[in-house]
C-alpha cells in the first residue's frame, strides 16, 4: 500500500466512525424490522415507510441488489461486510453510499444483520490515482483498523441481539450478555453510565456519538483498555422506540486523554497564577498548581540574581567565588 494512500485511509475510518450513519435491523430474509432517524435523514423514508419492506428495493442498481444476496450468504464465515452501493431517495435520486453489514446473534440464534450506510460525500477525496472500491477495503484490511463491535438493547435495555466482535471489545461473552441489562452483566462498572446514555436516546431518538467508556471487564480482570460507543434509536412500523442500536470501536485515546488534561491544567493557571506581580506570592502559585495536578510535591527556588527592594536593579555575579543563594519561594505538598 502506497504511503499517499494511508493518510487517506486513516481519515476515511476516522469519518466513519464518527458521522452519524445510517442505521437499519434487518431479518434473516433481509426485511427492515429497525430504522433509525439517521437513515430517515439519508434516504428520506420514514420508518413506518421502510419497515416490513425488503431493503434489496432500495438499492438503485440490480448488481448491488445480487452482490448483496451473496454476500449475506458467504459473510456468515466473516460475520460482516462492506462495499459501496448506491441507494434511492424518496425524492428518486440516487445517493452513493458505503455499506457496512454484521450479522447479529440472539438467544434463538443469528437472524439479524445489522447494517449502517454512510454517505460516500462526507468522506474525504482518495488521492490521484486511487479509485473502485479497493480503498475503502483496504480500511477494512488494515490491522490498525478497529473492529465495529454491536448491540442490540430493547426498550427497557436488555441484550437481544449483539455480535461476537461487542464481546471480544468489552469482555461480555454472549452467554453473559444475551437476554440481561449490562448493569445486570457487569455490575460495578461504567454500565451505568451507558445505560443513562441509552435512556436518553429512548426518549429523545437523538443520537450520541463517541462515548468513551473502560471495557466492561469481570471485577478480577485489569484493564486500561477504553472503548468508543456511539448509540442510534431503531424504530419500528409505528415509529415507536424498538431499542437502541450501540456501535462500539476499540481506540487508544492515550493522546487525546492527555492533550485534554493538557488543556485543563492550562486553562486553570491560567486563572490561578499570576494574580499579583508580587514574585513569592507567584511562586506559591505556581507550586500549588503543580500539586496535585502534576506532582506530589514541588517547591519552587529562585535565584537571587537580583537585590530585593533595591532601585535600580542590579545583576549580582559570583561573589567571593560563590555562586548566589537560592531562595525558597513556593512548597506545596499532598
């Protein structure tokens, strides 16, 4: 893979992961049974339009149509799969899309795929030279490229539908997931937290976006693993709430966490040091943000370069072959 192609590549995962896409349930047979508000957006069918309908009548092209058919039937090796196609709108124009399909399993076994589209326009242009579907699959086949792990949670948040990839993510196996609440699965964790989120996308039906959340570990395993969740209401024929669709990606946010904490204590010396031009008070300052925030204990010295309180000032040089004190101007301590 050509080095101009990479950049193109991280930026395409990164925008798919967090635009907003479109989110449809489908059954084994490829009916819509869940429409999210999001898909409304991108195609302009309600769900009370969609759902009970084959969403193969959506695809503009009777070859996406087939290489859809197939491949539902060959991914059950993979468990997921992508390509572009191109969908109708309501107003019968045509949008070019990518599509991202994953077979879920239930407690009566896997007879749901789950399938998020993103239109092919909010995507950044692949450099000269690179074009087809190749790009996109390249993404797919990066080791960096994080697996999309989902859930399925019914209107009162239990697991009815996930993929194995959410439990490898999260430490939650099936057989502990499946038919429970996550505060049920992982007691003591930050399921709490995430079932708050899901409530509020119960009743608003908006969408929220990158999550992040530790992985949903056994109390006797360490992690330091973080998880990036985003949660998209599914709807049924009535456009009532069918349950919340949770998409989750394995991400280092090392950096992103510490240019944040980066911020924060940069924000708040802002505001604490400096008060005064007096320099030992400054000093003390400067010591009581350093602790807690960065130490556990500080001190801040200052050379006596110049007389105190003396007009004008005067550099002091090496005096007798010594070198000038240091004064002891600032101490903070846990």
């Amino acid at each position: 893979m050509s080095s101009s192609v990479e950049p193109a590549l991280s930026q395409a995962q990164s925008a798919i992961e967090t635009v907003s896409p479109a989110i449809a349930l489908l059954d084994a047979q490829g009916t819509v049974v869940g429409w999210s508000q999001a898909a409304q957006r991108l195609v302009g069918y309600s769900a009370a339009e969609v759902v009970g309908r084959s969403a193969g009548v959506l695809l503009v092209a009777a070859d996406d149509r087939v290489k859809a058919a197939q491949a539902a039937q060959e991914s059950t090796l993979w468990g997921r799969w992508s390509d572009f196609a191109r969908v109708r709108h309501r107003n019968g124009r045509s949008i070019d899309v990518i599509l991202c399909v994953s077979s879920l399993s239930g407690q009566d076994g896997p007879d749901r795929w789950v399938v998020w589209a993103t239109d092919k326009a909010t995507l950044p242009a692949w450099p000269a030279g690179t074009t087809g579907v190749a790009p996109f699959l390249a993404t797919l086949m990066l080791p960096s490229r994080p697996p999309i792990g989902v859930g399925i949670q019914d209107p009162n948040l239990r697991c009815v539908r996930a993929n194995d990839i959410q439990g490898s993510l999260d430490g939650l196996p099936l057989s502990l997931r499946l038919g429970r609440r996550l505060t049920e699965a992982a007691p003591g964790t930050g399921a709490e937290t995430l079932e708050a989120v899901m409530h509020q996308v119960l009743e608003t039906g908006d969408s929220a976006m990158d999550v992040d959340y530790p992985a949903l570990l056994p109390a006797n395993v360490r992690s330091n693993r973080i998880l990036t969740a985003s949660f998209f209401r599914l709807d049924d024929a009535q456009e009532r709430a069918l349950g919340v669709c949770m998409c989750t990606v394995s991400v280092d946010v090392t950096e992103t966490r510490r240019a944040r904490e980066r911020l924060a204590i940069l924000g708040e010396a802002s505001r604490r040091i400096g008060t005064t031009l007096d320099v030992m008070q400054t000093s003390q300052e400067l010591a009581d943000l350093a602790v807690p925030f960065l130490a556990d204990y500080a001190t801040v010295d200052l050379a006596e370069s110049v007389p105190l309180g003396e007009e004008p000032l005067a550099h002091l040089g090496p005096q007798d072959g010594r070198i000038p004190a240091f004064r002891r101007a600032g101490l903070a301590s846990i």
